[in-house]
C-alpha cells in the first residue's frame, strides 16, 4: 500500500459496489509506516495499524472513536464515546480503489479507498487532523464539511448500517 493521504467512500451494503453515486465520502486517513489515523465528517476519530501480507491483501486493525451524542445515517445514536474495533482483511486491488465488502459492526457496506496526497513527514505522534485541515480537505474534495454538498449523499444517509455520522 502506498502511504499517504486517502479518502475513503462508503456505500450501504445493499447497494450496487460498482455504482459511483451510491458512495459518499466517509473518512480522510493518514496511512504511513503501518498505522493510520483519520477523521469522519461528523469529528469522529478512525485510527490502527495495517500491513500487507504475502497474497498482496491489506490487513486492517480499526478502531472507530464515536462522539458521544453522534447520530448515525440509520438514526442510531450513541449516548456516550464508544469505541468499535474491527479486523478487516482486504483484496489486494483495496489500495487502487477496488470495492471492499466490509462490516465493523454496524451492518454490512461497501468500502472504496481513493489514494489523494503523499504522507506527512517527521514524527507520527499527531492524535487528531486539525479541525481546520479537516475542512480544508473536505471542501477540496467537494464536501464542505456536510454530506449534503454532493448530489448522492441522499443515497449514503438513506442506507442502513452506515458509519456515516451527522452532526
């Protein structure tokens, strides 16, 4: 896997995984020396570990850092931080934009991950992407920072078992 900046799109697991407009941009990460770290739009926090294994798939060790009082795209809402961890194990075209049929507890989905920048050099040690770079990113990729400035994010927040967050 190549390190860098990715966005990674999710769509509901009963969409069409071929289908561009049934994915709306769910997590801007950071993967570099087998770690990663990220933010979704709603400000909650993705970190863990990766690595790629000898058939080329991408092994991922993920934990998803809910905001107490985050709502999610089926309506749940979280009345307290809570943490969902998952290992996902990936084909390995994941890193070239390939759909990924995943579940970290929340229903299953379809994931695509989009390579966008070169990594961060120095010291991996940041705990979060400054709220401000986050919205400068997420305005660059179209979303200003809400779901509902791309024409398909109706689609994204109508699917069941969604990580996507509102709020």
């Amino acid at each position: 896997m190549k390190p860098g900046f990715y966005a990674i799109a999710q769509a509901g697991g009963e969409s069409d995984p071929q289908d561009d407009e049934a994915y709306g941009l769910a997590i801007l990460a950071h993967f570099r020396d087998g770690r990663f770290i990220g933010v979704d739009p709603g400000g909650c926090r993705v970190s863990g570990d990766y690595r790629t294994d000898a058939d080329g798939r991408l092994a991922l060790r993920l934990n998803y850092d809910f905001k107490a009082g985050i709502e999610l795209a089926d309506g749940t809402v979280f009345d307290r931080e809570t943490r969902l961890a998952a290992d996902l194990l990936l084909a390995p075209g994941a890193a070239e934009g390939e759909p990924q049929p995943v579940d970290i507890g929340l229903g299953p989905m379809f994931i695509r991950l989009n390579w966008l920048a070169e990594p961060v050099q120095g010291p991996y040690s940041t705990p979060l992407i400054p709220a401000k770079a986050q919205t400068q990113v997420f305005r660059d990729a179209g979303c200003a920072g809400s779901m509902k400035a791309r024409p398909w994010s109706h689609r994204i927040a109508q699917s069941t078992g969604s990580p996507l967050s509102r709020g």
